[in-house]
C-alpha cells in the first residue's frame, strides 16, 4: 500500500466515526467531514471513486435553485444519488456528500452524483474530479473582493475543466456558451419575447465587444445584462443556435413552451420572473440529458413549486408582505428583483435588509456594487417608499437618491429592526422585504413584527 493511500484509509476511518458521532448527536454533517478530510489528507477528494456520471452545475446565480430542483425531480423519479443540496458548494460540501454516498472505503454507493459548485472553488476541485456534466446557468460580476472580475472566473473554468467533460450551457449567455469551445456541448435558451422589446438597459454589462475582433457586437435582442441573443457583424462570433429553446412564456395560464430536437414541450411556469423561467429551463435541460422523459419530468414538475427561501408571498388582510432573496454583493441578482417588483405595479413598500456578512462582523463590506445595481428601476411611481436597514442603510439612502428617487420616499433604519415602524401602511399594499441568505433570520422576525401591525389595523 501506498504512503498516501495509508492516509487516505486513516483519513476516511477518522471521519466516518466522527460522521456517525455527529448524526448520533442530532448535528448536520453537510461541512464538517468534508472539512476534516481536507485537513487529514489535502488530496482527499482524489482518492474517492468518483460515482458514474457525475454533473456539476455552477454559475453566478441560480445554481441552488437549479441544483435543487433537478434533485427533487431525479428524487420523484424514484433516482438514489449523491447531492449537496443542504450543504456547501465548496471542496468541503461536495467531500461531505460523496462521502455520505460512498462505503467505508470511498468506493461511491451511487452511479449518479448531482453537485452545486461555486465557480471561484474550480481550481480546489477539478483537478481531484473532473465532471462527465458541466452545467453552467449564467456568469456575470458578483462579490467583487472574491471573485474579481468576471474573465477571472472564465479563466479558471476553462484551465481546469478537462476537454472529455460535456457542457451544457446557457445558449443566451456569451461568456458562458463560449467555455471551453472544442468540448462536446448542449445549450438551453429563451428566444426573444414579446417582454423583451420593454427591457430596460442595465448599468453593468460584462461582454461589450467581440473577444476574437473586437468589433462592438450587434445584439439581436437584448433581454438583461448581457443576455440576450448578439453577432459579431464582423466575425462568425455570436450566440449559438439553442437545442432547448424557450419559444412562448404564457403568464396567464402559468405555462411555457420548449422546442426541442423532438418537438414541442409545455411545462407549468413555476414563477413568473424570467431568472424563474431560467432556472426551470436549465433543469428541463439537465433532466433530459440524464435520459428522463418528456413524460417524467412533466409529471414531477407539476408537484414542484419555488423554495419559499428564495420567494414567499403571504397574504394579510389586504395586503401582501413578499419576502425576497437578493444575494448582498450581487449587483446583477438584485437589479432582477428590482426590476421585478417595478413590473409587478400596485403600492409597494422595499425594505432592503441584504447587507453583507462580512460587514456585520468585521465592518469591511466593499459597497462598490451597490452602484452597479439599477435602483433605478425603484425609481417608478408604483414604489412609495424604499426602506434600507442595518448599519450601511445612508449608502443605499445615497445610491437610492442618485437614481432620482426622491428624497421623502426614502426612510432610513440604522437599527434593522426600527424598518417596521417605518413602513407606511396608509399608503403600501405591497410590502417586499429583500434579504440576503446570511440576513433571511432577521428578515423573517422582522416580517412578523410587520404582520402583526397589519394585523392590528395600523396606519
Ligand atoms: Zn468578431
């Protein structure tokens, strides 16, 4: 036996008694296995047999979403994989939960595993285990002080990813759809929509001209960001032609149409947000490559509906108070709630409760990206009133102001609970509280706190 294999062997013991002690104590052990492993055996991810197919599906934003749904369908199915769907997406969730799958010897109990990367963690992952599936939802700039700049994370993604790996990737986002260009690849997309000849223009767009001429690209239809659908008028680059293809979104009936290479697909619409439509897409997508039918994932999907982690509505009396997850530090995930709630109409009230982590706890948030989000899209007469919370909320007041919003629809709360006193209810029907997933605790007691004022009959 090898040196390094006799530490494997001691590593994997350690950790499937401290495993089991954990369960016996009623922990969660979706990070901490993983994370003794690494530490006994830095190379610890290399040595477990890697399960059949395995498919890692990354991206800016959405890959929970993504991840957990494919899971749920795959678990309908009546499929048994690996799944770091409660745990973390770094080297050390992904360890917990092939581990959780494997026997005593890190021989893998599950042909399939289906896991949730964060891309900035490739170069700890990919050379231990290559992926059979790469799936990619989107790349666009998020968390400047780790992830830098956007052709960072491309950069890291194309070295480390192995040229036998299959893609699947976003057809309408140009800097995913380029990835590893010579590897064998499927794209899902959204064709043009009728919605998109109102889509406003966003401050942050990541791809402007063509990477091989540098030629301004001609955007056939531009739908967000930089997605949409674009040519180079100089050169053959441009956007692919798209294997799934969204070709009607009905939001009255609450369905959506695919064409495939085998026909027509209608699907119930689980949310009405196009990062919604995306999100149900991309797992259509991944499902039929992994060989489920038309048939199956149909049937399993109309049981499904959006983690209420991410979006809830509840309704009080006449009112609504509509929690939303908007990733602190993501100037792209929040201008998609943002334009959202603009589109949604009616009197609403934006309490903004995503702050940062990191800046709760060592007052170091970097707040550049608040001005890469469109407030501007807040800036509409449906909004009344726009409420920043927590300890950085005379930022966003300033951000809020240089969108043109005017200066009494904006009410500070230095202390985040002091945002419920301050919501108008005279005036709001609609209440959305934006959280962050480190900030969704205290967003949760807070909307207590408002719902009991509605309750009450408060003004
Ligand atoms: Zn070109």
């Amino acid at each position: 036996m090898k040196k390094n294999n006799m530490r494997f062997y001691v590593t994997i013991t350690i950790v499937k008694i401290a495993t089991k002690i954990l369960k016996l104590l009623g922990r969660n052990a979706t990070h901490l296995p993983g994370w003794l492993a690494n530490q006994l055996c830095p190379d610890f991810l290399g040595h477990l047999e890697k399960p059949e197919t395995l498919v890692y599906i990354t991206g800016t934003n959405g890959k929970t979403t993504v991840s957990n749904l494919t899971a749920e369908i795959l678990r309908d199915n009546g499929y048994n994989f690996a799944n770091n769907a409660s745990g973390s997406n770094v080297s050390e969730g992904l360890v917990s939960a092939l581990l959780s799958k494997s026997s005593f010897f890190g021989k893998a109990n599950e042909k399939l595993a289906i896991l949730e990367v964060d891309e900035r963690y490739s170069p700890l992952i990919y050379p231990y285990m290559q992926p059979d599936i790469f799936l990619c939802t989107n790349l666009c700039r998020d968390a400047l002080d780790r992830n830098a700049n956007v052709d960072f994370i491309v950069d890291i993604l194309n070295t480390n990813i192995s040229d036998h790996t299959k893609m699947i990737l976003n057809g309408d986002d140009l800097i995913v759809s380029h990835l590893k260009p010579d590897n064998e690849r499927v794209y899902f997309g959204i064709d043009k929509l009728p919605r998109d000849s109102k889509a406003r223009p966003n401050i942050v767009r990541d791809i402007i001209v063509c990477p091989d001429c540098d030629t301004p690209l001609e955007y056939d239809f531009l739908r967000y960001n930089h997605v949409g659908r674009a040519h180079c008028p100089n050169c053959g680059y441009g956007s692919p032609e798209v294997n799934y293809d969204v070709t009607s979104v009905d939001e009255e009936k609450m369905e959506f149409t695919i064409k495939t290479a085998t026909g027509e697909e209608t699907y119930r619409l689980l949310g009405k947000n196009i990062t919604d439509v995306y999100n149900e897409l991309t797992a259509i997508t991944l499902l039929h490559e992994l060989g489920l039918t038309y048939e199956q994932i149909f049937k399993s999907m109309n049981k499904m509906k959006l983690v209420a982690s991410r979006y809830n509505v509840e309704k009080v009396g006449n009112k609504e108070v509509i929690m939303c997850l908007a990733k602190g530090q993501s100037p792209i995930a929040s201008s998609r709630v943002f334009e959202f709630i603009a589109e949604q109409g009616g009197n609403s009230a934006v309490v903004l409760l995503n702050y940062d982590y990191h800046d709760d706890l060592h007052s170091s948030e970097n707040m550049a990206w608040i001005y890469e989000a469109d407030y501007e899209f807040l800036n509409t007469d449906s909004v009344k009133q726009i409420i920043p919370g927590g300890k950085r909320c005379y930022d966003y007041q300033l951000r809020a102001l240089l969108a043109g919003v005017s200066e009494e629809r904006i009410e500070c709360a230095l202390n985040p609970e002091d945002v419920v006193k301050l919501v108008n209810l005279s005036e709001v029907d609609k209440i959305y509280i934006l959280h962050a997933v480190y900030t969704r605790p205290k967003a949760l007691e807070i909307k207590e706190h408002l719902i009991k004022r509605i309750q009450k009959g408060e003004k």
